[in-house]
C-alpha cells in the first residue's frame, strides 16, 4: 500500500549511504515491526501536518477512529477494526461489512496512511480512549474489537477502558507483547533483515522487504518445505507493489509507542472475553510470551499450526474463527 517514488535508493550510490539506509530499515523493520499486510492499491504516505506556528488557525484534533460502514437502525452491535502497523485494515476483508441491521462497523488509521497526518505519531492510550469514548455513545450495544499485531495492544488497553459493565469481546491475531515485547521482537527482526538484505542481492527498500515479506508469511523456515517455499515466492511477488514499506518516518510513527507498553490495571480487570490467535511460526512476536499474556488475562489461546505473522494472508480461513468467536460458536478446530 506504499508507493515511494525513489524506492528507498541511497544518496548518490555510495556505500556509506547505502550502509545508513540498511541500518534505518533494519531499526525501522526490526526494532520496531509489527504488522504490515497487502492491500490491492498503491497509496502514497500522507506528509506531516503543518506545524501550528505556520498556520493561521489551530489545527484541528485528528480523527482517530473512522466508521466504514452501517447497518440500519440504531447501532446494537459495533466492531472496531485495528490493523497493525504498516497495514490498513482492509486486511479484514469482509469482517468492514456489516452483518445486518443494527451493526455498525469502525476502524483506526494510523499515521500517514489513508489521508491521516504522519504527526502525531500513535500511541495506544490516545486510540484506546478514543475507542472506550465512542463506545460509550451506545451504551446498549454489544462491543467487538479486533485488533492484528500492533493493534492488539490497542484492542486490550481499549477493552480495559470500556470496563466489566459493557458485554465486550476482543480478538487479537498475531498480537503484541508487553514490555520488553517488542524489543526481543527488534533483536529477532534486525538479524532477519540483515539475512533478507543478503538473500535480495539489493540495499533497496522495496528488495529486502520483499524478501523479509517471506518470513512474515510463514516464519524463518520458510525455505525448508518446497512447498512452502512455493507459496511464498509466489505470494511475495503477487503483493510486492502494494507492500507499506517502514520509510518517511511510518515505522516510528506506528510503533514507537510499543517499546514501552506495559498492561494497564484496567485491561487486566476488564472483563472481556478475550481469544488471542498467534500462529506457532511467527517470526514477530513468540507463542511463548503471548501465551503467558494470556494467562495474565484469562483470555484463550489458539495457536495455529504453520502459521506465520501474516495469518490473515495465509491462513483466509481463520475469519471464520473469528465470526464463530463474536458470534459465541468459538470451536477449536485449527488450535492445538
């Protein structure tokens, strides 16, 4: 979803820059990664707001969260939508339409993406109060969030604000982990990154994160099974120019906030009915810290067998967790 004109090239062709440019994308994509899917069209980043001593008038607040769609009525059912970051959450696919009267459907932006300003950056607090604040409108209404990676930290600290009295239920695929999460997730990522820089032959943003893409889709295994192998040559190469790549300021802007991220006292007494799915090859954030963050929360695990950061690129078939799950008909079918 990211089009940049000079694809990420280094000043002037020299390996110094081509040097500082790896080492940017490796912090960018490494120390703080945590999302990125496909969308089918190219667009641009939207460039920073200008700031308020050049404008004649204040700035108005940016709007955090968005409505996608409406079923008639009043709203007795409302999602909200969290991609993560480098993603847009059209990577939910059929879960933006409503289901039927009465169900109201919401989702983040983040920064630089889909006409929002690339300042301010995110920060889960901000998105998290926002959400519990449009909640709060309905107070009848039946709450679902839905948040991938970076946004299942959003969806958590949310949950926690909107409290015990509201029916919520929270869904986070391939989710973040609490401090120090994220930064055992950058100590993983830069060496990948690096290994994805040699694989691509190239210094080129859009090179090593097309190779690095592989590893999101099925984990650092990916070349050992010819088929599997297959499936992510294949893919990467269908996806390559509608990729968000970590330049222009977006990864800090999507996930600098993660690094000191700790579970707020409300999330852990929330109330929700929390189901967390992580694929067992994640490359991003271990099933082992998000199964102790789930004890932490009382919530269920499903660990899917195979699956890498991108489930919902490789795995389609988990929306049907999903519905099952919101639609309180979770069964366990591709859980171990």
């Amino acid at each position: 979803m990211w089009r940049g004109g000079d694809d990420g090239k280094a000043g002037g062709g020299k390996a110094g820059g081509r040097a500082r440019f790896l080492t940017g994308i490796a912090l960018a994509m490494g120390l703080m990664l945590a999302g990125c899917g496909p969308a089918r069209q190219p667009s641009e980043v939207t460039p920073p707001a200008p700031r308020a001593e050049q404008m004649a008038e204040t700035p108005k607040p940016v709007t955090l969260i968005h409505e996608v769609a409406r079923g008639k009525g009043r709203p007795g059912r409302i999602t909200y939508l969290i991609p993560g970051a480098l993603s847009t959450a059209q990577i939910f696919g059929r879960l933006r339409k409503p289901s039927g009267p009465g169900h109201l459907v919401m989702e983040y932006r983040f920064p630089g993406l889909e006409g929002q300003p690339l300042d301010p950056p995110m920060r889960v607090a901000q998105v998290a109060a926002a959400i519990a604040r449009h909640a709060a409108l309905y107070p009848q209404a039946d709450i679902e969030i839905l948040g991938f990676s970076t946004g299942g930290a959003i969806a958590i600290e949310a949950a926690g604000l909107i409290g015990p009295a509201r029916k919520t239920r929270v869904v986070v695929l391939s989710g973040v982990t609490p401090f120090p999460g994220a930064y055992e997730s950058g100590a993983r990522g830069m060496v990948a990154v690096g290994a994805s820089a040699l694989a691509a032959g190239s210094l080129t943003a859009r090179a090593v994160w097309g190779e690095y893409y592989k590893v999101l889709l099925y984990g650092y295994g990916w070349r050992k099974d010819p088929t599997i192998r297959r499936l992510a040559e294949r893919r990467a190469a269908r996806d390559r120019d509608y990729l968000i790549l970590p330049v222009k300021g977006l990864g800090r802007a999507h996930t600098s906030d993660l690094l000191g991220w700790t579970l707020s006292q409300a999330a852990r007494s929330s109330g929700a009915e929390i189901l967390f799915l992580h694929g067992s090859e994640d490359p991003v954030f271990s099933p082992g810290g998000v199964a102790r963050l789930a004890r932490r929360l009382d919530a269920t695990l499903c660990v899917v067998p195979g699956g890498g950061h991108l489930m919902l690129v490789t795995h389609p078939q988990i929306l049907l967790r999903i519905e099952d799950f919101l639609r309180g008909r979770w069964q366990a079918q591709e859980c171990r």
